[in-house]
C-alpha cells in the first residue's frame, strides 16, 4: 500500500513540476521604442548622448497611426547666451 502512495505522490510531483516549467516560461510582449537625446558639451564633459528604452502604451501608438509614440521627433529647446 505504501509503494503504490509513494509511485503516485512521484507521478503527482513529475507532472506538477513539468506544467509549472510549462508556465513559467510564458513570456509577454511589449512594443518598446528607443527614445536617444543629444546633450551638448560643458566645460567638464564631452558631448553626450543619452538613449533609453520605453514601453509605448497600446492606445498611444494606434491613435497616432503611424506607431510612433507622442512627443517624439521634438527639439528641445535652446537657452540663451549669457550676456546678450
């Protein structure tokens, strides 16, 4: 009787154990986009570019049509110089 519990609690365990390794290696999709900014030289450092990876919202990028999020292609700003 103790044989026949023991070849079932193994089969029970085997089995859980490939359909949790089954599960686990479900993998979710995202739309990423690459977002990089220019930053000038200063007088302590090159010039620099700085780059990051963001999700895109699903919304964002169908409502815009062309799959780019928004805000993106946008100079920035340049300061004035100092003493004009």
């Amino acid at each position: 009787m103790l044989r026949i519990f023991l070849k079932l609690a193994r089969f029970t365990l085997t089995v859980s154990l490939f359909a949790s390794l089954g599960i686990s290696t479900t993998a979710w999709a995202y739309k990423v986009e690459k977002i990089c900014e220019d930053l000038p030289a200063t007088s302590s450092a090159p010039a620099q570019k700085k780059c990051k990876v963001v999700r895109v919202k699903e919304g964002a990028a169908a409502a815009k049509g062309d799959g780019k999020a928004e805000g993106h292609g946008e100079a920035p700003k340049e300061a004035k110089p100092a003493g004009h």
